[in-house]
C-alpha cells in the first residue's frame, strides 16, 4: 500500500513506461529488414508507423473514458497487454497486413493509452509543487528512449534479426507494465486547488480549445519539417555528406531530450506563457533564417532550436491543458490538444516535399513554415491571460 503512494516511485515507473514507449520511433531501424523480408516497396513498408498515428488519435481521446468505465487498474492491464501482446505479434507477423494490425493497432493503442496516462498521473502526482518537472520528466522519458532503443534495437538486429529484437522487447514491456500496474495509483486532488473543472464536451465547445490547439499546430509544423527533411537540406544547403548532415538529426534529438525536462522545470518559476513566447519568437526567427545557414555551426544551431520548440511543446501541454481545465479530465483534455501535434507532424513534412517538388529546394517552405509560425505567436497573446 505505502509504493502505491509514493509519488517518486510512481513518477519513476511512468518515465520507464514512457522509455518503453519511446520505441515508435525506432521503426526506421526496422524499416530495410521489414522491406527486404516482406519484398515490398519503402512506401508500403512505412505503412505500419504510417497507420499508427491514426490509431494513436484514438487512444490520445479514449483515455479518460476507459479508465472512467472500467478504473485505473484494469486500464493499466489494458495498456499492459495491448503495448507489449502489440510487438509480440509485430515478431510474429507473416505479411504486411498483419504486421499493420498487430504494430498499428494493437501496440499503437497500447502506446496512445500509455504515454498519455504515464504523463497525466506524473503531473497529477507533483499537481501542486512540481508539475513542470514531472512533465519534463515523464515526456523526456519517452525522447530519452528513442534515444537509447535506436542503437541498441540496431545492434540486436545485427545479431538476432529483426523478429527476435522485437519479441525482446515486447516481453520487456510486458514485464515492465505489469510491475507497474501492480503499484501505480492516482491521487485525489482538492477541488479547491484545481477549481477549474471542463469535461471534453466542454472543451471541444470552447473557442479557447482551438485557439491553443491552432497555436501547437503551427509552431509545430518547423518539427514535422526536420524529422523528415533536416537531412536533405543539410546536403544541399550546407554541402555536407550524409554522415555529416545525419549528425544535425542527433544535436535535433538531444536538445529535444534536454529541452523536455528543463523547459518542464523552467516553467515554475517563469511561467508557462512567459517561456512559450521566448521559445516560438526564437523559432519563428530561426526559421525564417534556415535557409541561410550556409555552415555547420549554424545549421547544427539551427537544428537545436527546433528541437528546442518540439520539447517545449510537448512538455508544456500537458500543463496547459492543467492550468486552463483542471486536472479531472486531465488524460482527455490533454489527449485533445496533444493531437495538434500528431497533425503538425503529418503537415509540416508535406509542405517541405511540396516545396521541393515543386522549386528543387526548401525556400518556399521555410517561408511558409515561418509565418505560420508567426501566426502562433500571435495566437499565444491572446491566450496568456488564460495561462
């Protein structure tokens, strides 16, 4: 009984669940065994993480309703079996379809489910001294293991292939989730000090939802642009050879990690608007100039203040839909407004191609990206007074 009220401990198995989970976007190591394996197209490979979004959507909006049907407990066992049963059978898989049901669906709703309510209990735990940090923690858990699990799924490929690399680490979850179901509880939160009560139905009827979602889309879009062109442009603006210019992506992804947990922490003590606007007038500058980063040190800059903005926005939004909602229906609200992010993750490598296809380069892009992201500045005015 005394683990299941220990917020550190607790905080710490929601960052493990986040670590676990972080190993989405480790799909592009699976990607060349998949597509020699199956012999099928790129495009068709990808389906998989593709399709997945869709079914995160899904979870990102269904968390307080399954949890407020059945309890925190079974939704726990919930997690535990679709996320980890979810790459078992990703191991298993024997075609393309069924590999698409058993990572997109079955472990994609696992992982929606479990990274929204990793960092929603984390936050509720710390509601009234530390939240900042607890969501740095918990939403930098899941980029610090991106991090880790690329290489070391890489490494297990080399030795095991690719089906026994990822049947470990599906048992590994398993296992991991199971610890934590067992131990893992959510805290009753005064009403007097969480005054701000707004169900979904409430929130999807309120002009202040879509302003902040608008705002998270937008300067988000600059993200969605690096993870899927950052390499490219490296070697046509800069000059630099693939290897080089794949380095820009690590600086991109450690600054990610980092930014997550200080910007978290930060935001104590400075406030939540006050580092939103610092951090999107510097982005916006940043990308407006990211076409002239004719060197390295300036595009490796330049990397870091994207990952920058994307850790800023993923570990403020759980907070911003605490400060302006409440903490009730905390998981849902914050489901909501963290699909802004899945969309500007599809959006913004969209306009980058556009671009490209269209004039051979990505100035056209950066422009739009840059005003758009103007934009969001301009949306975050009018909402700190809300903040």
């Amino acid at each position: 009984m005394r683990l299941r009220q220990n917020p550190p401990l607790i905080l710490t198995l929601c960052v493990l669940i986040n670590f676990l989970l972080g190993f989405k976007h480790v799909w592009s190591v699976l990607l060349p065994s998949i597509e020699s394996e199956f012999k099928i197209s790129r495009s068709l490979a990808v389906l998989p993480f593709s399709v997945m979004s869709f079914t995160n959507i899904v979870g990102f909006l269904g968390i307080d309703y399954i949890k407020g049907r059945i309890g925190l407990r079974p939704t726990l066992a919930v997690i535990t079996l679709t996320s980890g049963i979810g790459l078992i059978l990703t191991a298993l898989s024997y075609d393309i379809l069924t590999l698409t049901i058993s990572y997109a669906g079955v472990y994609g709703i696992g992982h929606a489910l479990g990274y929204v309510l990793a960092v929603t209990l984390g936050v509720k735990w710390y509601y009234n001294s530390r939240r900042g940090l607890a969501a740095g923690l918990t939403s930098g858990g899941y980029s610090l293991g991106t991090l880790i699990l690329a290489p070391l799924t890489s490494y297990l490929i080399s030795y095991f292939g690719w089906r026994m690399s990822v049947l470990l680490l599906g048992l590994i979850s398993l296992a991991v989730m199971a610890v934590s179901t067992l131990i893992i509880s959510e805290p009753v939160i005064s009403e007097g000090k969480s005054s701000n009560t707004v169900s979904p139905l409430e929130l999807i009827k309120s002009k202040v939802f879509y302003i902040a979602w608008l705002m998270i889309f937008l300067t988000g879009l600059i993200d969605g642009f690096a993870v899927s062109h950052l390499t490219p442009f490296m070697v046509q603006y800069v000059g630099a050879t693939q290897l080089v210019a794949a380095l820009a992506i690590s600086i991109y992804s450690m600054t990610n990690f980092a930014s997550r947990i200080v910007i978290g922490g930060l935001s104590e003590r400075v406030g939540i608007s006050n580092i939103l606007m610092i951090v999107y007038v510097v982005s916006t500058l940043n990308t407006l100039l990211f076409q002239s980063y004719r060197s390295l040190p300036l595009a490796y800059l330049g990397s870091s203040i994207i990952g920058l903005v994307h850790g800023t926005n993923v570990a403020l939004t759980p907070l911003i839909a605490a400060s302006m909602w409440g903490s009730k229906y905390l998981g849902s609200n914050y489901g909501l407004l963290l699909t802004a992010s899945t969309v500007s993750m599809f959006v913004g490598p969209l306009i980058g191609g556009l671009s490209y296809d269209v004039t051979g380069n990505y100035d056209m892009s950066l422009w739009i990206i840059a005003f758009l992201s103007a934009l969001g500045v301009l949306l975050l005015h009018t909402l700190r007074k809300n903040l």
